[in-house]
C-alpha cells in the first residue's frame, strides 16, 4: 500500500462527485465528551469502500487507509464488493441511505468524504486539510516509536491533536498512551488511554491501552477489567500473539500479590 500523501485542495465542489445529495447530519463532537446512547444511534453511519479490481486499480485501497484514518468513533468504514459505475471509481458508498460518491481516488476527495458525512455540507476544506495533516503527523509518529525516538514521537502526536481533527483522535490518543508508557510516564499514559476511551467508549485498542497502564502501575485487578472488555468488543484477540502475552504478564502479577 503507498504511502500517504498530503494533496492540494480539489477546485471542483465536492457535491458535483454525489450521485445522490447527501441528508444534513450534525457534526461529530470529538471534543472528549461521552455521547449518550440517543446521540450514537442518531450519529451511526457507515462508509463502504469498494476494493474490487477496477476500484483498486484506482486507488481504492488506499482510500479505505485514510478514510479508516480519519474516522470519528460512531462512523465505521469497511471494504465492500462491486458497486458498479466501475469507470467512475474508486467508489463510495455512505449508510444509511445508501449515498453513492464517484472518484474518491485521492487523500483529499476521501477526508472530504468523511467530512461531508461529519458535518452534512461541502465547505469542508479548512476541516479536511487539518484531518489530513493530523494523520500525516501520526504516521510520522508511528515510524518515530518503531525506531525508539519517543520524545519525537510524543512531540508529533501532541501536534496532530492539537490540530482537533473531525476524526481520529481516539487513534492518536491510544498511540501517545503507548509512548508515555514507553518514557516512563505512567499517569500520563492511563490518562491519554482513558480520553480515548471517553471519546470511542467501544474501542478495543483503547482498552489495551488502559490495561496496560494499569499493568504498569501494578493495579492488576482494573488491568484484567480493560483487558476483558478488549476482548468482550473483539474477540479476535484471543488469537493474538502480543495479547496472549498480556495475560501471561497479567497471570504472574496476580500470582506474585497472591503469595505476597
């Protein structure tokens, strides 16, 4: 998958690329306050990306990357199979609805997707160019904590939040939990994972994060807790390495205080 890429604005409106006019939506609040449950269930929608052979020869798979980069937490974005119009693609396709977009082929055209379904209006540019500078900053991040460079890292996505995109934060705020725990800075770290968890209530992630935290700070007890409903909201974790691993880590701490 190519990297990706920060473009220039598109000149042309983006409701010329609807097939069908989108209904207004309320924007997102990303601002740390839990929505109640009237509020998701008004806010839930889905975005499809087409990842079938014409679709992906347009660059299809990398749309799914951003807009999965960029997502608020009570939009999900998935792959799908053919929406036909294949010689317009990549193609799009907004739930409920559904809401059929031509040509989202490009970092811009797809943060412009995503705002358009946040805010329900195509005077998105200044929201779509800061969501796209923030993903770029935690991409940097991501590289900066796979060679050690912490501080460097904690540096980025400090900046990438600052920028307060629509989407994503929950994201950056997980990444920098895992770097304050990397420095040593473990209040910090639990701090930074349950904002995210205040932000996206069912993120998986966010949870780990938390559990590790706690596993940091020795409270074994509230580590199992975040660690259980990680895996209550995506039971494919039993299957992972690193999480196994967890609970091997988490099964010697309890043993330890048991004989202590």
């Amino acid at each position: 998958m190519n990297a990706i890429h920060l473009s220039s604005i598109f000149q042309q409106p983006f409701s010329s690329f609807l097939l069908f006019s989108l209904p207004k939506s309320k924007p997102f609040n990303n601002s740390g306050i839990k929505a109640s449950s009237s509020e998701k269930e008004g806010r839930n929608k889905e975005i499809r990306v087409c990842t079938e052979r014409a679709c992906r020869k347009q660059g299809s798979l990398d749309t799914l990357q951003v807009l999965s980069g960029i997502v608020p937490p009570f939009v999900s974005v998935n792959s799908c199979g053919c929406l036909g119009r294949c010689g317009a693609g990549p193609n799009v396709v907004v739930l409920p609805g559904p809401v059929f977009i031509k040509h989202c082929g490009t970092p811009t055209r797809a943060a412009e997707v995503m705002a358009f379904v946040c805010f329900g209006r195509d005077d998105v540019e200044e929201e779509s160019r800061r969501s796209l500078e923030a993903l770029a900053l935690r991409k940097r991040a991501e590289d900066e904590m796979g060679n050690g460079n912490f501080c460097e890292a904690h540096r980025l996505l400090s900046q990438a939040i600052d920028l307060k995109p629509f989407g994503g934060v929950h994201i950056m705020l997980k990444d920098r939990s895992a770097v304050e725990l990397a420095m040593g800075n473990l209040a910090e770290a639990l701090d930074d994972a349950k904002e995210a968890l205040t932000i996206a209530p069912n993120y998986p992630e966010g949870f780990i994060s938390q559990g590790d935290a706690f596993m940091a700070l020795d409270q074994v007890d509230a580590a199992e807790k975040s660690y259980s409903m990680a895996l209550e909201l995506d039971p494919s974790f039993r299957r992972s390495k690193s999480f196994k691993a967890r609970i091997v880590k988490l099964k010697e701490k309890v043993a330890t205080a048991n004989l202590a």
